[in-house]
C-alpha cells in the first residue's frame, strides 16, 4: 500500500535521548531534512541515571564523538561541574576523563543546540509505528495518526521501550524517571519480525543536601589542572569553582538490613525478569555476590548548583521503600538524611544486536537503524557514540554516499559495535578499556588525530574545527621530525648536564627522540638539550609526543596486528553464501555464521564458538569459489 504522508524527511530520529541527539545533529549537518521525535520535550538529553559523563574507557567514547563532529563533548564542557582525569597513575592506555555534570543545565544546552539547528525539526510526538514496503523504511505514523514519509529511521528509544518501573512489590508501565512508556512501537518492532531480548536497570535514591552530615565523609574534590572534553574548548576556560563528591561506605548494618528483606527484594523475588547489567550491579545483588565483603563503596554526587538532590552512587536498588530509607539512615553521613526520590529497577526492550550491521542498520529492513539502548547497551556515552554513527550513516545512505564502518582499530566506538553485532550481548554492554586489544592505539589524548580526517571526509566537520586540527597535526609532525633529527653529542658540556641531572654520559651521538624513550626524560627536559621547537607548543601535544615517543615500540607492534587484520577485513564474504554448502566446518561455526551473516573474514574470525580451522576452511572455500569465477569470466 502506498501512504499519504502529512510531511516529508530525509531521516526520522525517534527518541531524544544521548543517541537521538546526536544520530538527529550528525544527520541535518550533514545536510539531510531531519524530524527528532520524543515523547516528552523536556527529557531531551536526560540524565536518569548518574549525572556524569565519561570515566573509565567510556571518557574516550566522548572524545571521540567530539573529533568526529559529534555534540555530547562540547556540551558537557558547557555544563560540569567537576572534572576529573581518572587513572592518572596509570599508562596512558587506561586513562580517561569523567565529568560531574549539572543534570538540569546540560539537558537544557542541548535542548537548546537542537533547537538551533538548521535543518532539524524538533516535535513532541509519540512514535507507534515504522512505516515499511518491500522491506524499506517508507515513513512512521504517530499516536495522533500523522505520518511522516523518510528515507531513513533511526529508533533510538532508550529505556521507554515496553518500559516497566519495579519498586518493591509495586510494578507499573513507565519509561525512566516517571515518563510514557512506549509500548504500540514495541508491538510494532515485533510484529516487523525482529527478534527482541528483555533488559533491565536501575538507580539508586536520591538525598537532600542539606540534610548530609559531610563530616562523617571524605571529600573527593575535582583536577585544578585543566582538562575538557572537546578539543575545541580552551583551558583558560577551565572552571574553578567546582563542587565536590563525597565518599562514603556501606557497613555491617546496611547489609544486615537488605540480608534481612531480600525475600522482598524484586531482584530476587522473581518479579524482575529481565537481564541487569553485571557492571553496575544493584546494593542487593553486590551484597549476595560479594557475601565476603564488609563494605562496598557509595559515593555522593550532587545533581547540579541549582538543586539540593544527590545522588548516591553505588546504591542502586529496587528494594521496597520502607527497607530503602532504613537501608540510607544506616549509612554513615546519611543517619538523619531525607530521601527526595526513591531508586528504581527498569525493565525494557531491546532489539538483539546481531541483527544489525556495523552501520547500524537492520539486516532485515533497508533504511531501518537502532541506537543506544535499544541496542543493548548502558551508559549514556555509549548510546551517544551509536547514535552519531547510526545519524552519519543514515544521512550517507540518503545521500547515496559510501557507508562508514568504523573499525576496531579506529576507535572504542568502533570496538562497541563489533562486540555487538558479531558477538550480540546476554546482558546491558558496557565498554571497558579490556575490550579493546588495540587500546594504547585508541588513547583519549589522540582521538582527533584518529578521527577528526574521518569526521570531514563524511561532512561533519565544519571548516573552523578543520583548522584547529591541521594546525596541530602539522606542530605535532615537524616537532616529531625535529626530535628525530636534532642529535645529543658526547662532547663535554653535554655529559656535565646529563651527569647533572643522575645519568650515564654518553658515549655516541642520540637524537633527541631516542633521549626521550628513557623513562626519566620528559620533553622539556630533552629540549634543554636541543632547544625549543619553533613555535610555542600547546601542553596537549607535547602530552601527545611523550606518549608517542615512550611507547613507540609496543604502538608499532599494536599497528602490525592492525595491518594483519585489515587484510583480513578486506576478504569479503559474498552476501548470498551458502553456508551448507561448505563442508567440514563445524556445526557450531555454521549455526553462528547463519545466525550473524559476517560480511568480511575478520568478522567472522570474532564470532564466539568460531575457531581458526572453521576460518581456514571458509578461505579456502571461497578461494576456490573466486577462482571458478575467474575461469568463467
């Protein structure tokens, strides 16, 4: 059947979430007529759960939404409150910066971003139904029965999806924080013959401020040295009137009080029924899991300079309200505290990820795209790094324009999404700096220079942030080129120094850069040697040249293992393979690669339960294919 549609799009975004936003932003910078459509206007960006943004692994996802063009870093540049770079004790691999975030002001900035965009239509409407013929997105149709014609949807519905807030033995229909539940789109996702899995989360309570005795706590104050976010923000902008979190424990008599009412705890009660994330575990799991423990850190966050709540991190929970506030008062600093909200488990939809290629798009429906947590993830720096590649590539699909499969190489986000469709998930997927076997590639200090030519070459970086990058890609280069060259002699005054300052003098000429690779030796110390470069250098890029030049070898033996794998990514796999057809494998391999469909042998080389015989077999099968072929032609 054809549709009369009320208006036309190029690309539909439903849901304003983390990834709405930025799938909506990618998608009308790059040019395309783009509808934002959310069930509630003021959600835009919503923080339901903790009011940060970043932190381990995660803190790199940001920057690397930044470097593409995407919004969420400068946004959170805008609003925070405190920052904070985390491992700093660490190897740059594993550090990452995480940023309290004012919760109200950063939904409000980027409402207000979203609303400025050309382009963008931004309408608060509910979403029941993806339109589709022959297998193609056609357009979507609205609780008040207007249709919209599109090229491209993307769903990006989060939490609302079927959602179901459980809170003791109370159970009702709601998306987070008490909005609509989005349920006639869920039916309707099933009904389009994608196959769904069931997910739960959850948050804790909520404290008055004012009613937190903080000398029962230790104070966990924000960096006085400068760090952002996006690579466009400046230092000298920094914030230095930031709020604090507050550190406290859990004790024996929290954990006899859950011990004590876990036959009312939903958790284990059998009333939750979907799959909690095993990172961020509820008080009442953390306590049955970890029995040996006798306290488990809370942290407390406040929300924002213009409200009193706070957050308790670490204390989620869906235990009954009564057993919640006995649960805080047993908490030292929360004895006389006054709980504003009480913490909920959610239970919601998703759309299993093996049924999505690397673009984000539905193997099943042309033009359909899912992002964020529908997808299975948690976290909001997750949803946002699917939402701008779902946005860039549906935008690209309209366009008629080659599609952008970031690899695991290129970038965490790239990582995020092929654990997800070649792997799929049993449980809300959380990145962590393990998942990545390239991480001292995909540091947060050099996601610009990993991405940001990606992010222009697909037309979402503006001219202005181009400049900026170009400028500091060219210091970067000839100030690596001059250290290479500029050599340290073993002449007298030389080795007076160098003996100055506890070393060996030296017996031959060593460049500037191999000086470096000691581990003592930091840059300003080696350009006493050999003078300064010829410009002043930002302390950005000289972190930058530090790391490069310290950690040289293992980057190299890092960009080998790249090298073989991209070999591999580029043995395509034909899309109508008969996988019966291939004799030998075995019949573990065959299920999954029927199941997952990879598109190239380094795909299918990652799928669980694939070992390297059942590759071998599959290259040589295709060999012999291609050389048929070749004899025919």
């Amino acid at each position: 059947m054809s549709y009369e549609f009320d208006e036309n799009f190029d690309v539909i975004v439903v849901g304003a979430g983390h990834a709405g936003v930025e799938a909506s932003l990618a998608a009308a910078r790059m040019g395309c007529k783009v509808l934002l459509a959310t069930i509630n206007l003021e959600m835009l960006a919503f923080m339901p759960c903790n009011p940060s943004i970043g932190g381990s692994a995660k803190g790199i996802v940001v920057r690397e939404i930044d470097a593409l063009g995407g919004e969420m870093g400068k946004n959170i540049d805008k609003t925070y409150i405190q920052m904070k770079m985390l491992n700093t004790g660490k190897g740059p691999a594993v550090r990452a910066l995480r940023a309290q975030a004012d919760k109200a002001l950063y939904a409000m900035t980027m409402k207000h971003t979203v609303e400025r965009q050309e382009n963008l239509t931004l309408r608060q409407s509910m979403v029941d139904e993806i339109l589709v013929e022959d297998g193609k997105v056609v357009g979507v149709r609205t609780a008040t029965n207007q249709k919209y014609g599109a090229k491209a949807v993307i769903v990006t519905t989060g939490t609302a999806l079927r959602g179901e807030i459980i809170l003791g033995e109370l159970k009702y229909s709601s998306g987070p924080n008490n909005s609509l539940a989005s349920v006639t789109l869920a039916d309707n996702l099933r009904d389009l013959g994608l196959e769904i899995g069931r997910f739960k989360t959850g948050t804790p309570p909520r404290v008055k401020a004012s009613s937190i005795n903080y000398e029962e706590t230790e104070i966990q104050p924000g960096d006085e040295k400068p760090n952002h976010f996006s690579f466009l923000s400046k230092d000298e902008d920094y914030l230095q009137d930031q709020i604090p979190c507050w550190l406290t424990y859990t004790n024996q008599e929290s954990h006899d009080i859950i011990n004590n009412n876990l036959h009312r705890a939903p958790m284990f009660s059998g009333i939750v029924k979907g799959v909690g994330p095993r990172y961020c575990p509820s008080i009442e799991d953390k306590i049955v899991r970890f029995a040996d423990k006798n306290r488990h850190q809370l942290f407390l966050e406040p929300e924002g300079r213009e409200t009193e709540e706070v957050y308790v991190q670490g204390l989620s929970t869906s235990l009954p309200e009564d057993v919640q506030k006995e649960l805080i008062h047993s908490i030292k600093g929360l004895e006389k505290a006054e709980m504003m909200r009480t913490g909920y488990a959610i239970e919601y939809d998703i759309v299993l990820p093996h049924q999505l290629r690397a673009t984000l798009e539905t193997k099943l429906i042309s033009g359909l795209f899912t992002a964020g947590q529908t997808n299975g993830t948690s976290g909001y720096e997750e949803a946002a790094g699917q939402g701008l590649v779902a946005g860039i590539n549906a935008a690209l699909k309209v366009q008629g324009k080659p599609e952008l499969i970031l690899k695991r190489s290129d970038a965490y986000i790239g990582v995020m999404i092929d654990d997800l469709v070649t792997k799929g998930t049993l449980e809300p997927y959380r990145l962590l700096t393990s998942r990545a076997e390239y991480r001292l590639i995909l540091r947060h200090d050099n996601a610009d220079m990993r991405l940001t030519p990606i992010g222009r070459e697909v037309g979402l970086v503006d001219d202005e942030r181009w400049s900026i990058f170009e400028i500091k890609k060219n210091q970067f280069d000839s100030e690596l080129t001059r250290l290479s060259k500029e050599k340290l002699k073993p002449i007298k005054e030389t080795n007076e120094k160098i003996q100055a300052l506890g070393f060996k003098p030296l017996t031959d000429a060593m460049t500037a850069k191999e000086f470096m690779r000691r581990p003592e030796i930091d840059y300003a110390t080696a350009t006493q040697f050999v003078g300064p470069a010829a410009e002043n250098l930002d302390a950005k890029i000289i972190e930058l040249l530090e790391t490069e030049i310290k950690y040289e070898g293992y980057i190299n033996k890092a960009l080998d293992q790249v090298a073989k794998m991209k070999r591999m990514e580029e043995k395509r796999i034909p899309k109508n393979i008969d996988w019966d057809a291939i004799d030998s494998i075995a019949t573990e391999a065959r299920q999954k690669f029927k199941k997952i469909n990879p598109e190239t042998i380094g795909q299918a080389s990652r799928i669980s339960g694939v070992n390297p015989a059942d590759i071998s077999i599959l290259m040589v099968y295709l060999e012999g294919n291609n050389k048929a072929r070749r004899k025919v032609d």
